[in-house]
C-alpha cells in the first residue's frame, strides 16, 4: 500500500468517529439535559525527508528544507460542552431544572460492576412505590436519586404536597401536617475532560483514574454544607439539551466532503498502480 492510501485510510478512520459524535449529538438533540461533545483533531507523525545532499545548492532557498510527508490526520481529543440549555417550564413538581453549568445531580447505578454512582443533568424525576407506605425518588430510568450524603431519597406517608427550593431542599408535606426535609444531592463538576458518557443521559467517572494522575476531589466537588449555596435549580422547569441543530448539520456536512475527498484519493492511488501495473 502506497502512501497516499496509508494517508487517506487512516484519516478516513478517524473522519468515521468524528460522524459517529455528531450523529450522537443531534440523536440527542430532545434529551433532557443533554451536553454535546466538540471534536479536535491533530496532524498524525509527518516525516521529514531531505533529498538535497548539497546543502550549498539550498542557499536562498525561500520554502522550508526537504519534503515533509504526513500520515493523515486523527481524533485527538473528544469533550463534553457543558454550555446552559435553555430552560423550559412543565409546572410539574418533580422536574427539576439545574441553572447553573457545571452542577449534575447524582444516582445510584446497578450493575454488572456493582453499585455506583452516576451523574445527569437530567431533572425530570418520578416516585415509584418503596415497600409499606414509602415512596422513593427516582430518574426517567427507574435509578435512585441521592441525597447530599449519598443515600436514595425515601419519603414515608401520604404525600400532600411537595416543594423544591432554589438551593435543592425537598420538603415533602404529608396529609397529617408533618413535613420531611431532604437535600438533593448536586456536584460541581471541575474537569469534565475525565468524565465518561456511559448511556442513559449519564456521566462516570473512568475506571482507571488512578493512571490518569487525578483523584474524585480534582475533578468535582460535592456540595453539602455551607457550599450548598452554590446550588441554583427550578422547580417545574427542565433544561433542553445544548446541541444546535444547525451547527451540528453543517459539520456533518463538512465531514461528508472530506470524507469524500479521502475516498477519492484511494480511488486515484488505486488508479495509478493500475497504470503503472500496466506498462509492459
């Protein structure tokens, strides 16, 4: 295989997760507290080749010396935009909407790997029967929402009404009067470079972040005590998701045609082996 296919194919590679995010971004574009991811690219190893073994011939030369041969490009890098969606009312009790762009609230996860804890931005929250006459909060997905010590929000009795202030206390009032305080669980997340999208409208943190040289506390921070003022939310509101449709399109678009171009080069590398093949 020539160079330029070895070019060409490897970029091609890497213009396929590019349209794989993008795809992603606008299939989500209706999901609830959704964050778009943005991707970078880099210059793979480029070869430097100097043919002019007379370095006095290059006296005067204007261009750069010898010939740099490249291997494509690739996808250095893919974040998480965590820019506000914009905020919509539903005057329903149990959606929750975070005003603030770094704040996820937290769940509890089970499975193959055991129980953890999982983060969202995601405010639409449900009841769903706990056993006796408790009810227990959870997300669209039937996972339970934490509380600030990390455990899932129960509420016990006939619930009359229930209320959500801005900084996150839930106060849920019975039908005999008495009223039970909780405060929802929220993180300020730091560094969303080390988050992972693991399904689900949901962030993790990564397996091996102890390879990665960063600990939990440098990447998000939970917010209990006096810190719980940093909380912003609305009840009866939820947020959108942050991907615009037309920016989304236009890049998908732009990676179609160089996706095109790429192919095309292979095609016309495969062209000239053919002639060159041919020559008798």
């Amino acid at each position: 295989m020539n160079r330029t296919m070895i070019t060409s194919t490897n970029t091609m590679n890497q213009l396929q997760q590019k349209m794989d995010i993008i795809s992603n971004n606008m299939s989500n574009i209706q999901t609830n507290g959704y964050k778009r991811k943005e991707t970078y690219f880099n210059d793979l190893l480029v070869q430097q080749v100097d043919n002019q073994t007379n370095k006095s011939k290059e006296i005067g030369r204007l261009t750069p010396l010898g010939i740099r041969q490249g291997n494509g490009a690739k996808l250095s890098q893919s974040q998480l935009v965590l820019t506000q969606g914009a905020i919509k009312n539903t005057d329903r009790n149990l959606d929750i909407a975070l005003k603030k762009e770094d704040l996820f609230f937290k769940v509890r996860v089970s499975d193959e790997k055991g129980q953890n804890i999982r983060y969202t931005r995601d405010g639409a929250f449900y009841l769903t029967p706990a056993g006796g006459n408790a009810v227990q909060l959870v997300n669209g997905s039937g996972y339970p929402v934490l509380d600030s010590a990390d455990q899932p929000i129960v509420i016990t009795g006939d619930v009359k009404n229930l209320t959500i202030s801005e900084n996150g206390q839930i106060a849920a009032e019975k039908n005999n009067g008495t009223v039970q305080n909780f405060d929802l669980g929220v993180v300020s997340l730091k560094k969303p470079q080390f988050m992972e999208q693991i399904g689900e409208n949901l962030l993790g943190m990564p397996a091996n972040l102890n390879r990665l040289g960063a600990a939990p506390s440098d990447i998000m921070t939970s917010l209990t005590g006096g810190l719980r003022s940093n909380i912003s939310m609305q009840q009866g509101a939820l947020e959108t998701s942050n991907v615009d449709l037309s920016k989304e399109m236009t890049d998908l678009m732009g990676v179609q045609r160089q996706y095109q171009f790429q192919s095309k080069a292979v095609t016309v590398a495969d062209q000239m082996m053919g002639l060159i093949n041919g020559i008798r």
